[in-house]
C-alpha cells in the first residue's frame, strides 16, 4: 500500500513539471541535425514547433517550423542559417538573407541552381511590416550571390 501511495505521489509531482507539448522538441546547441548536416548557431538553442511561419529567431533561441525538416537539404540549412543570422546582426530580414546566401556559398550547400529552387518557393512570399515580398528578397539574393 505504501508503495501505491507513494507511487501515485511521484506521478503528481511529475504533473506539475512543465513539460513541451507533443508537437514541440527542443534541440541542444550543436545537437541539430538537417539533411545529415550538423546546425550550430553558437550556444543558441533550437525549439521544433509549429508557428505561423517557417521559421523565427529570439535571444538565444531558434525556432523552426516542423515542415522545415521536409525541405531540400540547401532549404533547410538556408532557413536556419537565417535565423542564426538574427542572433549575430539583429532583426534585419535583408541582412540575415545575405549572410545566409553567403554562408552556403562558401560552405557549398547552396548551389545556384537551390537557390533557383529557394526562390522559387519564397516568390509567393507576401511582404509584412518587417520583411520586403518574395520576389524583392529574391533579388536582393541573387545579388548576393553573384558578388
């Protein structure tokens, strides 16, 4: 009897431990793996989480959408990259799309026929208060890309 007590005393005690939803998964800093190729945004951690866009940064923590881990090797690296952006230089969407397209320049993971691809898919992309549309991103990339 004493063992169901306290049994059922250490189920209660977990209840109150705060614990991710099903849907989410936090990820250690240089624990992610996209497309067999190891992420590391320094000592920032990444959350996988359904959000209202493909992906987010805040102070030391990155947030990728779910749907990300289903993209094209070159799509992945280039949506966590961006965001990894954001913890070096700030909110700038145009900066972190530069330092992204420049990384996997030198890294070799996007190829300019992924970036067609890349773009491709963020042509659609409507603008908002803090981001230009899809296809002014696009060539602001394509710029990048060609220096």
């Amino acid at each position: 009897m004493f063992k169901n007590i306290l049994a059922g005393a250490a189920a209660s005690l977990l209840a109150l431990v705060p614990q991710p939803a099903p849907a989410q998964r936090l990820i250690l800093p240089g624990a992610l793996l996209l497309a067999g190729y190891r992420a590391t945004c320094g000592p920032v951690d990444t959350m996988i989480q359904p959000i209202d866009d493909i992906a987010a940064a805040y102070k030391g923590r990155i947030i990728l959408h779910p749907r990300v881990l289903n993209l094209p090797r070159a799509q992945q690296l280039f949506w966590y990259t961006h965001e990894c952006a954001h913890q070096i230089f700030g909110p700038g969407e145009a900066a972190a799309d530069r330092w992204a397209v420049q990384q996997g320049r030198i890294q070799g993971w996007l190829l300019p026929d992924e970036l067609a691809k890349l773009g491709a898919t963020m042509r659609a992309f409507p603008g908002d208060a803090t981001h230009m549309d899809g296809r002014g991103r696009l060539i602001g990339m394509q710029k990048c890309y060609a220096r």
